[in-house]
C-alpha cells in the first residue's frame, strides 16, 4: 500500500508571521512600511541561506507542501501526494489553476523544472544536501514524481521550509534571474541597500492554515525599508514614519507593556538554544560532572531575566512544535534544575569551593545571551565550577568551537548554541559525525540519526525520542530555552494579523490596520 496524503489529512511543522500597517483602515489598507537592520543579499532562493534574503523570497515563492502550528503538514502547491510502500517514490499532484506572476502556468513541468534547477550543482545551492537523496524526477499530466535512492523521513518537512521554494521557469528561462513565483506578493522593484518593494497578487488562493485570508493579502504594497542603526528604527516606529520594525531586545522590553505597540517573538522558529561540552576532556567526560552542571543551571532566570520574558524555557534537544517533540517525555530523560543535588555530585567527586573544577564557558556574543551567561557563570560557582567566560564574535566562535572539540586534553569547556529548522532531523546535522563544528559523538548515535532518516510516521519518532533520550540521560546536551535569540518585531498596536513562523518566516497575508 502506498501512503496517500490529502488535503484534509497529514499534517507537520509551521509557523506564524507578522505585519503591521498604520494609519490605514482594515478594508483600506495599502501599504506596510517594514523597517529591517539589513537588505536581502539575493532573491534567488537557490543562491542564498541568508535569514533577511529568505524572508523575502518566502512571500515571492510558494513551497510544494505547508505547515500547521501543531507540526502536520498540509498541501501548498501540491494538492495532495503519496508515497510509496519503500518509501522512494512521491507523488505531488499541483493544484490546478496556479499562476506565476507573469502569467504563466505553474504546473507539474514547471516545478519538475524548478526542482532540477535546485538539484543542479551548477546552481550552487547552499541547502542542496538538506533535499536529501533525489536521483530523479518526472512530469505526466498534473503530477510531479520524484524518486529518491533511500527513504528519507524529513523530505516532506523540509518541503514546507522557506529554503524550499518553487520557482516559475521564467525566472531562470534568461541568463538574467527574474524572481517571479505564485507566492501573495510579487516584485515590484529593489534598490539595493534601500528599499524592496512588493505588490500584492491578486490571483494569489491561500493554502498555508497558518493563514486565514483565502485570497490575496489585504495589503496593497509592502515595503521593505534598510535602517541600520536601532535607535533609528525605534524612531521611524514612533513617528509612523515605519510599520513594523525590528528591534533590540531592550526596545521590545520596553515596548511590550507599551499599550500602543506589540511585540513578537518567534515562537514557532525552530529555534532552541543549547549547552554542550568538550566531552572528550577530563573530568567532562564524566556524565555525572556534566549532569551536574546541567543540574546548576537556572533556566527559569535566563528566561525570565536575561531574555525579558519574551523566550520559554525548553526540556528538548529540539524545539518545541517539531514533529515528534513531546516535551513532557524529554523531561523525564533529562536533568532538572538542582543545585543543591549537584553541588553533592561535584563535591563526591573531589570539587570543593578550597577545589573548584576550572572551566571555560565559551560563548558568542548576542543580545540576551550575554546576560544569561553572567547567570550561568554564576550558577556554576554555586556549585564549585569555576568558570572563564570567553566571548568571541558568532563566525571566530564556530571557528574556534571546531578546534576545541576535537582536543582531548586541555582546559574543558562548556559552550552554548542554538540550531533553528522545521524538522527534528537538524541532529542529524549537529551530531551525526563529524557532526557540526565537531560536536559528534558515536557510532551508536550515529546509527540511531541514520536510522531516523529511512523512516517515517510513529516508527520515526520512536527512533527520534531514542536519540533524544540517549544524548539527555547521558547529558551531552542540555536544553536550556526556544526561541533563543534576536528575531523580534514590533509594530504599533493598530496592525492586526501579522505572524512569524518557522525559520522566522514572515506571513503577512491576513495583516490589517484598524483607524
């Protein structure tokens, strides 16, 4: 039998957007003015892994598949598929009547050759490998088939991610890129480093269920405004001279009880934010060392205190809303906040306050979680790990995380992280050997990350929850909060219906302003 997948059933991963507009009724409303610290570095969804880039290329593109919040996975330009008893044959059947923004026809041989363009190396297309093991696809009639050389369990997630976009064939039919899609807005001009500007489309029909507007946005326009400096930005929200802008996190703390503005954080981003170690160095290669300071470590404060509230506490190595992640279960795997029971642990193992164990903490700095270092650094102390905070910019961090973790003498150090994606398959990518920056652990992991990956449904999750629990109850990793870090906005109170999503994808197709 094979699986068949329709518009009413399967669901997975998804995620919620923002907008805002001001000054303007709901039935009215033309244009949203966004304010963002960087420009898009290209609209080619194939060339680019850069967050602001793909933000963009999210609402010119549809993807093949959608994503609902309680992590199921819904028809996008497919309409419906099926999968093959082995598990490496799919079949997408595109929705009929599906325009680009030129006019033409998206159809099976439009997305067949949008998908070989993906797949191309010439292309050069930095998310190739998270496609997974494609050797072949076909266009008949409405259907698009695809057939992989092995089972993958996260290819339909990973159909619904905004690095997964579809392409309309005159985008790339010239030797000059033109981004046009069947996605809610359309290009409509870019200076670069300025502005974007998009218009909404008027033959757009929503499938995503993170969206309630069936038809094109209420927006007219959508602006896209490069405003580096922060202040700047707070300013032109203020004035109204800007919509929704990004902005730091002490400008959202002080907005949030601000009755005149809202504040979103990206709740359903993927992303988690981690604690980890050089495991492979004295005494950290001790579980119960690393199960003690995992114990010492307040979460509560780092959510509460260093991140303003606008971040929860988390118990998985992945985030919550992903497929599989039941948080109550990964609690029962993990360590608990317990200073008192780990201070007992460091002291039977010879580490007393006359002998602390010397530690690095090695961080990189962004807003939030500076602060929630300091905290760290002291509920290590608490419990007699003495620890240097060493700070470095995000790439020289990574850079020198992947020298650390392979040493296996040497002063240890514990490390933060975080990882964001639509799909609990990023440990696949974090600790599958070598694994990310080095962090890989085993063969028995490593077979468990394989196994997950040729299977799907309940007997993938099991797999999943089986490496979860062995990286949680040996403490390699300690969950610690999601979302972890700066993709915030904030918007006058007058802007209803903006979202953030997965991947901090930005949904603005239900956005209105009120008078």
């Amino acid at each position: 039998m094979s699986y068949h997948i329709s518009l009413n059933r399967l669901r997975l991963l998804t995620a919620a957007a923002m907008v805002t507009v001001a000054g303007l009724s709901s039935a009215t409303a033309a244009e949203l003015i966004v304010a963002r610290s960087v420009d898009a570095d290209n609209l080619d969804g194939y060339k680019t892994s850069n967050t602001q880039s793909l933000q963009i290329t999210n609402l010119i593109y549809d993807t093949l598949l959608t994503m609902d919040k309680d992590g199921s996975i819904h028809p996008g330009l497919a309409s419906e598929w099926s999968v093959s008893d082995d598990g490496k044959t799919y079949a997408f059947t595109i929705r009929d009547g599906v325009t680009c923004h030129d006019g033409s026809t998206f159809d099976a041989a439009a997305a067949k050759a949008s998908l070989d363009r993906a797949l191309d190396p010439a292309t050069v297309n930095p998310s190739l490998s998270a496609w997974g093991p494609i050797t072949g696809s076909a266009a008949e009639g409405n259907v698009l088939t695809v057939t992989l050389s092995e089972p993958y369990g996260p290819f339909t997630s990973f159909l619904t991610s905004i690095q997964a976009p579809f392409m309309c064939p005159s985008s790339f039919a010239e030797a000059q890129f033109k981004p046009i899609g069947t996605g809610p807005f359309k290009l409509a001009s870019w200076m670069r480093n300025d502005s974007i500007v998009l218009e909404a489309n008027g033959d757009y029909h929503n499938t995503n269920p993170l969206i309630d507007n069936p038809g094109k946005p209420h927006l007219d326009k959508l602006t896209f405004k490069v405003i580096p400096e922060a202040v700047a930005r707070m300013a032109a929200l203020r004035s109204g001279e800007a919509d929704l802008v990004e902005p730091s996190l002490e400008e959202a703390t002080d907005l949030k009880d601000d009755e005149n503005f809202k504040v979103y954080a990206a709740e359903l981003s993927g992303q988690q934010v981690l604690a980890a170690f050089t495991w492979k160095i004295k005494p950290l290669d001790n579980p119960d060392i690393r199960k003690a300071i995992g114990m010492a470590m307040n979460r509560d404060a780092y959510a509460s205190i260093a991140f303003e509230g606008l971040v929860n506490t988390a118990n998985c190595p992945v985030a919550p809303n992903l497929f599989s992640t039941d948080e109550d279960l990964c609690a029962s795997w993990g360590v608990t906040y317990d200073p008192e029971g780990a201070k007992a642990l460091m002291e039977a193992a010879g580490y007393t306050a006359d002998n602390p164990l010397k530690v690095k903490l090695l961080v990189h700095k962004l807003p939030g979680w500076d602060q929630m270092h300091q905290i760290m650094q002291q509920d290590l102390l608490a419990i007699n790990v003495q620890a240097e905070i060493e700070t470095r910019e995000v790439a020289a961090f990574f850079d020198h995380m992947s020298v650390v973790n392979e040493k296996t003498d040497g002063e240890p150090a514990v490390w933060t992280m975080g990882m964001s994606g639509v799909d609990p398959d990023y440990l696949y990518f974090l600790w599958k050997r070598p694994g990310f920056v080095n962090m890989g652990l085993n063969e028995d992991l490593d077979a468990l990350l394989e196994e997950q990956r040729r299977l799907s449904g309940d007997a993938r999750a099991a797999k999943i929850h089986e490496a979860e629990k062995y990286l949680m109850e040996n403490a390699y990793a300690i969950p610690l909060l999601s979302p972890g870090w700066g993709w915030l906005m904030a918007s006058g109170a007058k802007v209803d219906g903006f979202k953030m999503g997965f991947m901090v994808s930005l949904l603005f197709n239900d956005v209105t302003v009120a008078e």
